[in-house]
C-alpha cells in the first residue's frame, strides 16, 4: 500500500519510505483513530496499516509538514550520514525523528506563532535545523510552487540598444570601440549596424576610446523603452570609409547569458549563468555558447569568462562543458540517492560522461572564476580544467560542490533540497573550499589582462587544485538564526551573486 507518490528523478518515492520492511495483512480491518492523530506517532508504527490509518485521519496541515519531513528523509543526501561532508565539517545535521521538530516552530519562530500555523513553522524549523544554507522549505501561505518555479526560472527583460562592444587598437596607434556583437532581439539587431562597424557618437558625445573604456558605450546605450537614441557608426565598405547614422528606439529584449568578443585574435567568451529557459536562443545557455564558439572559429585561443556566474542549470552547464571536451571524458562524479530504492535512502555513487567530441575539444583554453562562480559555473571548471589540464586565471571559487532539486510539497508549497555532492577521480570534493586558480588575481581587469597574456602564448598548462580551507561564507552557517523564517531570497538559489554587469 503506498499513502502517496511522488516523483523525484522520474521514479515513484513512496511517502513513509522507512515503512518497507513492514508486512501487511490484506484482511486486516482499518483502524479509527477517529481524526485524533500526530505526525510524531509514525516514529513508532511497526506496520503499513498503523502507518496509512495515521494518515488517513491526519489534518491539510499535518500532512504538509509529513511530506516535508518525507522529502528530507529520502531526497536530502545529509539526512542519515555524515559520511559524504567535507572532514571535520559541522555545518551540516543530520535529519532527526519528528517528535524532535513537531510543536517546537512556534518556539523558534515567536514573532510568527499567532498568525502562520504551528505545523508550517515546524516545517521551516525542520528544514533549518539540517543548517544547510541551499535547503529551505518555501511554505505554501508564502508562495505556490508553480509560483515559486516561475520565479526561479525568470530572467529579465533589458532596456538598452543591445551593443556589445570591444576596444581595439588601430592602424594610427590609437584605440577604437568596434561593435563585438549585436544581441538577439535587441534595437541594434534590427537596425543598419553591424558588427565590426567602429562606434563613434551616441548622443552626440563622441566616443572616444583614448578617454573612456567600455562601460561608457554599456551605459550611453541604456535608456526607456521607446526611447531613441541617434548612434553614428564608421565602415569600410569597398575599400572605402563611410559614416553611417541611424536613430535606434529601445525595446525590451531577453538579456544574453552568453556574450563574445575577439580581443587581439584571442575569442574572449562570457557566460553570465547558466539558463534553460528564457534565453534568446531556444536551447539556453548550451545554444548561446554554440552560437559564440560558431562566431569565433579561427581565433588563436579561447578564454572562458565564468566570473560572477553564480551557477544554474546543471543539464546547461554539462552541455558547455562538452563542447570542451572529449567523447567519454568524465564530466563528475555525483554521489546521490540511488533513484531504483524507493524504500529507504541509499546513497550510491554516479559517473557522467561526456556524450560527444565538442565544438572546442582542440581550442587551446584559459578560464577566469572569482570567488562568486560558484554552482554550475564550478561543475564546468571541474569537468573541463583536469581533462584539459587549462589554466585558470582569478580567485578562489564559491565551493558549491552540491546540487539540488525541487519538490512540491502536499499544499503545493516546495522543498528545495541538497540532493547530490560531486567529487573527482581522487574522491576529493571542492564543496565548501572551492577551486583554486593557478594565477590569482583581485580585479577583473587584472584577470583578463593576465589571461590573454596566457592565451598568447598558449603553452601553459593546469598545476593548482582544490581549496584547502573552508570558504568563510560556511562558516556563518553555525550562526543561523531560527527567530525569522527563511525568505525565498535568504535561500541558497542558483543565483548566489548579483547578476555582473556587461
């Protein structure tokens, strides 16, 4: 008899999973509990009749917080062992009975007693209590989950003529803004400029490359929708230079997580995030990348921009990493339920592949990461860097070394949950320490100038590995508060970091 299914994974998991080695008499009669039951009665059950009838008579609200606590106890990868964390590592607990969490949220969380039920505070106070800073329980009185889904996967419209620009140096010795790349959907796609075309006025105010450096072509282009902007470009056109001038009017258009750029014939390729949906290409980031490696075929080397990515998609970050790689190559090494048990939890481990030869395979690469790449910004650093020995150029990574899913709950509220943990060939994880870079440097500009230098000369190679220490950012997590409920924004999203600018 299963109470209820849900799908994780694609396979069923049975709520009161811990109930599988109990029999049951076909014939037995169903017990009355005449609507008088508690969640915390199921830590003594010793059969599936007991453990349904429990159920049975249980309230909306009881049944919220046991699907709660059946999310942790078969999906949360740190619920029964400590055997995956990082040595010597505190910051996560381990999953307790449900006498231990039940009529304790409105303990924890006073300032909430009088208006939210005390079974949608035990749920937070459950969830917090595994003091894992990337699992939190978004309450159905707070947001549905297909709310919380829209959210999560929304990116932002932008409100510029959508011009990616590049400085280069000219015949004359002097430097120029040329147009890199013109966005999907922008103003600038649809209008007479094209890429290559030397920027010379945007709102009468000239341009020029000797005073100011690219953020100023990012924001003159920036404005309200409707708003138009006259742009002067220069162009060669047989063997002639001309002026060109049109008037763009700005509209909306789905902002790039992927944008390119050919500095000194080294393709410079940045990814913001990594997104399936809402991108302007209709494979996501894996599509962008694509297009970028595509528009910079010939280039001498490639650098693979990942700072200020906090992280995504895993099935996009795997699709850029082997356009990198090699068919066959390991990709990760996860450590996850195993998805055939739907009895109890057990943890086993999972060997990914690179399913193709990709566009870049034989591209000489240099990365730049920041202590804010973290997430699916890191899966693509461990897969590509020991595969291709590439050098990495910046700051010690975030150290978000785990993965998670995210279920609905009875009332349709949601759970995210830390699902799996990734370790290399050598069993060393770079959860919580990060990945460090074989050049460090503390600025951007620093970052890209050291890595073009690398990408030049094109001989250097990988010799630095994970952190060895762990990353301040954990070590806040044994001061967590239970006074205030965990808000959508306090949890551990994908999206870590503030989206970097252009």
């Amino acid at each position: 008899m299963k109470l209820q299914k849900y799908f994780v994974w694609g396979i069923a998991v049975s709520l009161l999973a811990f109930m599988g080695g109990c029999t049951v008499g076909g014939a037995d009669d169903e017990l009355d509990l005449d609507g008088k039951v508690n969640p915390a009665d199921l830590d003594n059950v010793t059969t599936l009749k007991e453990a349904q009838a429990i159920w049975d008579n249980m309230s909306d609200l009881q049944r919220e917080f046991e699907t709660v606590y059946e999310i942790l106890d078969y999906v949360y990868i740190f619920a029964h062992s400590d055997s995956l964390e990082p040595e010597g590592s505190p910051w996560y607990s381990q999953l307790q009975k449900r006498k231990d969490y039940i009529g304790y949220g409105v303990k924890a969380y006073p300032l909430y007693a009088k208006e939210i039920p005390s079974e949608i505070l035990d749920g937070h106070l459950m969830c917090e209590s595994m003091n894992d800073q990337f699992t939190g329980y978004i309450d159905p009185l707070s947001m549905s989950y297909d709310d919380f889904m829209n959210d999560f996967n929304a990116r932002d419209s932008v409100f510029d003529l959508g011009i990616n620009a590049k400085t280069v140096n000219t015949s004359d010795s002097t430097k120029a803004f040329l147009i890199a790349q013109l966005f999907t959907g922008s103003a600038a796609e649809k209008s007479n400029l094209r890429v290559d075309d030397t920027l010379l006025v945007m709102w009468g105010t000239e341009l020029d490359a000797r005073v100011y450096n690219e953020s100023i072509v990012y924001v003159m282009e920036t404005g309200s929708p409707g708003q138009k902007i006259p742009v002067t470009v220069a162009r060669n056109e047989n063997g002639e230079r001309i002026e060109i001038t049109d008037t763009l009017t700005i509209i909306p258009y789905i902002s790039p997580t992927v944008t390119y750029k050919v500095i000194d014939s080294i393709a410079v390729i940045s990814i913001s995030e990594f997104a399936s949906e809402n991108t302007p290409n209709k494979d996501g980031t894996h599509g962008e990348f694509v297009e970028a490696l595509l528009a910079t075929q010939g280039t001498k080397a490639t650098i693979i921009d990942l700072h200020h990515n906090p992280g995504g998609d895993q099935d996009q970050c795997i699709g850029v990493s082997e356009e990198m790689l090699s068919k066959d190559d390991i990709l990760m090494i996860q450590y996850k339920v195993n998805e055939e048990n739907t009895e109890e939890q057990e943890i086993r481990d999972s060997v990914v592949r690179s399913s193709k030869t990709g566009l870049a395979s034989n591209r000489y690469l240099v990365f730049i990461a920041d202590s804010n790449s973290a997430s699916c910004s890191e899966v693509t650093l461990a897969a590509v860097l020991p595969n291709r020995h590439s050098p990495l150029v910046g700051q010690v990574t975030y150290g978000k070394g785990v993965g998670y899913t995210i279920i609905p709950t009875y009332l349709e509220g949601a759970v995210m949950v830390t699902a799996v943990i990734s370790y290399n060939t050598e069993g060393e994880t770079y959860h919580m320490v990060g990945i460090e870079p074989d050049v460090e440097e503390d600025t951007y500009e620093n970052m890209l100038k050291t890595a073009l230098d690398i990408a030049k000369e094109g001989t250097m190679q990988r010799t630095a590995g994970y952190g060895k220490v762990i990353r301040p950012h954990y070590k806040s997590l044994v001061k967590r508060s239970s006074k205030k409920i965990p808000t959508r924004g306090d949890l551990g999203r994908y999206k870590i970091a503030e989206r970097r600018p252009r």
